[in-house]
C-alpha cells in the first residue's frame, strides 16, 4: 500500500512539472543581450569607456586616465576556486 501511494505521489509530481521550452527568437534574443555585456579588447586597440570595482572596493573610471598607459586585467570569478 505504501509503495502504491508513494507511486501516485511521484507520478503526480512528475506530470505537473512542466519544462519551459523557449523559442528560437527568445534564444536569438538572449543571446544578443549576452553579447552586449561582454567586454572584449585586443591587443593595441583602443578601449570604450568603462568603469569597474576595484580589489580595494573604489570605482576605476578609463576617463579618468586618458592620454595614459594603463595594463588592464581582468577575470570572471565564476571559475575562481574558493581558498
């Protein structure tokens, strides 16, 4: 009797789950969002205005620094592992 019950319990919560299916121009959509977030920067050329956190937690604005030679490095702490 348990199992049936358990059964029925796991059934009805397999059918009501939906998965949500995204059509193509809403994944075309994303995706150029995406692509407006990026920063990308190639050797020598010159970069668009930007701002950005530093590790001491000020505001680093590239306006503020124009007519200078600057390094920049930059990293996605998602594949940073935790100490």
């Amino acid at each position: 009797m348990k199992k049936l019950l358990l059964l029925t319990l796991i059934l009805t919560f397999a059918f009501s789950c939906k998965k949500e299916e995204k059509s193509e121009a809403d994944f075309q959509k994303e995706i150029a969002d995406y692509r407006k977030k990026l920063v990308t920067l190639d050797i020598g050329e010159k970069p668009k205005n930007f701002s950005a956190k530093t590790f001491s937690g000020a505001t680093f604005n590239l306006k503020d620094h124009l007519g200078k030679t600057i390094v920049i490095f930059g990293y996605n702490q998602d594949y940073l592992q935790a100490c």
